[in-house]
C-alpha cells in the first residue's frame, strides 16, 4: 500500500492490517454483533427527536385533545373549585403517565401543557 | 532515499474547497444511508484518521480506538453533513472531538487551540531541508521529534515523514494551512539544529 513510504514513517505498510481497521471501523459504525466496539457516552434518542415541530405540535395537541376529550365528558355543569382540585389532583397521575410515555430525558411540553390545562381548570 | 508522497492518493479530496471530490460523494451516498458507500468511505479514510489520531494519543492501539469512535459518530451524525462543504474538515473536526474526549490529552489540546491564528506566515522549507532529514536516520529523528513542542511535531511529522500535503494535515489538526507550514517549518529548523553538526548539514 505505501510501498514508497519515507523512512521514519510509523504508519503500518501493511494492506491487510489497514482493511482490518476499516473492517473494525465499519463494524463499530454499524455495530455489529460480536465485533461492535460500544461508544460511550450515547444514549437513546427519544422518539420525537426525529419529529418536526409541526409533527410534534400535532401529537401533543392530539394527546391534549384525548384527555380535554374525557375532561368534557364529565358533567360540567357541576363542577366546582373544589371539582377542579380534585380534578387537578386526578390529572397528576396522566401527567405522570404521559411524561414516563414520553421517556424524557428533558421537560416534555406536552406534559408542562396539562399542567397548563389542569391549572386553568382550577381557576374556573 | 524514498522521496515520493502517495499518501495523498488517500486523501487528494479532502480538502477541495469547490468542486466536490469522489469523498464528498461517498458521503452524501452514505448520508442517504448507502453502506456500502460508508464502507468505501471508511476505506478512503482510515489512514489518515490514524495518522491524526496518533498525534494526540500515545500509543498506535489508542489511535486504533479513536479512528473506530470517530467513524461510529460519523455515521450516526451523518445527516448534520452539509454537502455543500467538503467532507474532510467536517470529519476530522468529529476525530479531534473525540480525541479530545480522551481526558489525558486535553492539556495538549489547549496548547494547539492557543497556539494557531497567533502566529505570522514564515518562509516554506525548501526541499533541501526535507532531503536533509531525509538523511537522518530514523531514530536520531524520533529522538529530536520527542523535543519539539506537540504542534510542530504534528505539522512535521503528517507533512515531513508521512508526506500529507499541508492543506491536508490543516484539515487533520483544525488549524490552517498556514499555521502548518509554520510549525512544519520551525520544527525542521530545531531539527536541523539539534541534529545537523552530527551529518554535517549546514546549520541555520
């Protein structure tokens, strides 16, 4: 491979052991089973990294919708304030739910929206 | 002696500004999720990863580590390549993150950040100076090498031994071109220095 190589030069001259280290780069790259080298530091993308923002506005009104959906499905023409704490208080555990579906390794908006959400309904 | 450079056979496109060298294209083919296109790839540009892995690490197997990280981080970071710009400074930038990652070796590349852009143009070494090391034998060398400070030590050993052109090796280091010349030039001075009165060159 460098068969004119200067003297001094420590790099291999060796073809085979540079296809070993690109087999081995490639590998690491591709991770594959067995030889993959693991690279620290990496975690797991969370699932709407690769969203839009309009794709991710999208899903987190569609999510909002779900649970303001089964907000309305409730009588409110009786609810109270003392309604809304409860109703507040029962939010917390979606909001727990949807934060922990959301994986998130940073606030998730769509969870701070039903805090939103949950806190103007306690105001009304 | 050996004069002749083949390196750049390796890595002739690296660092062309405009029209888009056959490493550009691998990658915007493998940016598409071409395998077989990254494989080339990596094969076009494992030697010289390891040539600039190896200066800031001490032992081959280190480079070794590096080169694998870097190529791993290249492919998953792929779709932040602008194929508007040559591919070369854009990988090596991600090798010398990684090297930098390697806690041993911050220090010398604090040195390297402080010491490019502060320093004027300088003559090019001349090709008598390159066929005088030449001359050298190549453990008197390695032994002056030791001396020199990190910087020029790189800019000399990727240009004056394993014969990358300088805009190459500027790619390899995140410094420019210029700032290689420099080094590379101060470091054959020292070595002239150091090692002529014992071959008889002449001396500075």
């Amino acid at each position: 491979m460098n068969s004119d190589r200067r003297p001094g030069s420590r790099l291999p001259d060796d073809d085979a052991y540079w296809q070993d280290l690109a087999a081995r780069a490639v590998d690491a790259a591709f991770r594959r089973p067995g030889r993959a080298a693991e690279v620290p530091g990496r975690s797991p993308t969370p699932w709407w990294r690769g969203m839009s923002d309009a794709a991710f506005v999208l899903a987190a009104s569609a999510a909002l919708a779900l649970i303001g959906g089964s907000l309305l499905l409730d009588d409110r023409s009786t609810r109270t304030a003392t309604d809304a704490h409860a109703l507040r208080g029962a939010l917390v555990p979606e909001d727990d739910l949807l934060a922990s579906l959301l994986n998130a390794d940073e606030p998730p908006p769509a969870a701070a929206l039903l805090r939103l959400v949950a806190r103007r309904e306690g105001e009304r | 002696m050996a004069t002749t450079l083949r390196t750049t056979q390796d890595t002739e496109s690296l660092v062309q500004p405009r029209a888009r060298s056959d490493v550009d294209r691998l990658a915007v083919r493998a940016q598409d999720g071409d395998r077989q296109a990254f494989e080339a790839l990596v094969r076009r540009l494992v030697r010289p990863a390891l040539a600039a892995a190896w200066e800031f690490v001490p032992t081959r197997e280190d480079a070794e580590d590096i080169v694998q990280d870097t190529f791993a981080r290249t492919w998953r970071e792929l779709a932040r390549y602008d194929a508007a710009r040559p591919f070369g400074p854009w990988f090596f930038t991600i090798l010398r993150n990684v090297a930098r990652n390697a806690s041993r070796w911050d220090r010398r590349w604090t040195m390297i950040s402080l010491t490019d852009e502060v320093i004027a143009d300088e003559p090019r070494a001349t090709n008598d100076e390159t066929d005088a090391l030449d001359r050298l034998d190549v453990d008197r060398i390695h032994a002056a090498l030791a001396e020199l400070s990190p910087m020029q030590r790189a800019c000399f050993r990727l240009t004056g031994i394993e014969g990358f052109a300088s805009a190459e090796a500027a790619a390899m280091l995140g410094i420019s071109d210029a700032t290689v010349r420099v080094h590379a030039h101060r470091a054959k001075r020292a070595l002239r220095a150091r090692l002529g009165a014992e071959r008889g060159m002449e001396q500075p």
